[in-house]
C-alpha cells in the first residue's frame, strides 16, 4: 500500500474538505467494492438455480460462495467458491474413472450407468454473471464517485 501524507496550508476550508475526502474515500471505496461483490453473487447464485446450471437439489453449490469484503484498511476482495466441482461446471471437462474401471452414477430417472469418462459442458454461471452484474457495477461505482467528489 502506497502511503503518504498532504498538508494543505493557508485555506482552511480547502484543508477541512480534503481531510473529509480523505476520511471518506477509502470508505466509500470499500462500501462501492462490497455493493459490487453481492451485485455479482446474486446473479451467480440465480444462473446456478435457474438460468445456466439449474441445480437445486440440495443447494450446496449456491451456499459455498464465499465473499471477502473489503475494509477502508485493505481495498482489496474477492468471490469464491470452496467446492472442487465448481470449476468443472464453469469450464468443462473430463472426468475419468481413477480408482475403478467404471465410473457409476445415478442419473434423475432413477436409472444407473457406467461409463470410462463423462464429459462436461462448460457452463459459464460465473463469468457470465460477472457480464450481466457490469451495469449494475458500473452504477455503484459511479455513484460512489459521485459520492467521493461531494465530500
């Protein structure tokens, strides 16, 4: 972090206005990246259970995001998710059998199967969740500005 300091000397209503902006900046900024990050997470989580993924059964996908909010002390956050299989679903792949001959699986009509290897489609719920929140971000960026220049 680049640190640093500005003394305003001779204009106390112009020093009194930057040490508002000062004060209000690295929390404005903090408040704009939390409002981004669960703009994103909503639209995740609706292209997991209705649009793109149409998972449900038991949630687990939608309930592990994970957001790291950001504070005025550390500007910096991030969206993830903790399970292993996340990535196959936003990508694609292979998954191939390891430990047996045969992989088994049970599919939603009851039916089981065995197969070497199964493919799957890239389904992209979360880079495509980050193009439909943009808008939205862009708008609590600007208003944040907007906020920032005030102070």
């Amino acid at each position: 972090m680049v640190k640093g300091s500005i003394k305003i000397i001779g204009d106390k209503q112009l020093a009194a206005k930057f040490k508002r902006v000062a004060k209000a900046v690295p929390k404005q900024a903090a408040d704009a990246g939390n409002k981004a990050l669960i703009v994103v997470d909503r639209e995740v989580k609706k292209n997991i259970t209705n649009n793109i993924l149409k998972v449900g059964q038991t949630g687990t996908l939608r309930r592990s995001w994970v957001i790291n909010r950001l504070t005025p002390q550390k500007l910096f956050g991030k969206i993830g998710i903790r399970l292993v299989y996340a990535a196959i679903h936003e990508f694609g792949g292979v998954i191939k059998a390891k430990r047996a001959k045969y992989l088994r699986f049970k599919t939603r009509d009851g039916s089981w199967h065995s197969v070497k290897q199964v493919r799957i489609p890239a389904r992209k719920y979360f880079s495509k969740a980050i193009k439909q929140a943009k808008p939205e971000i862009i708008r609590v960026f600007d208003k944040a500005t907007a906020r920032m220049v005030k102070a």
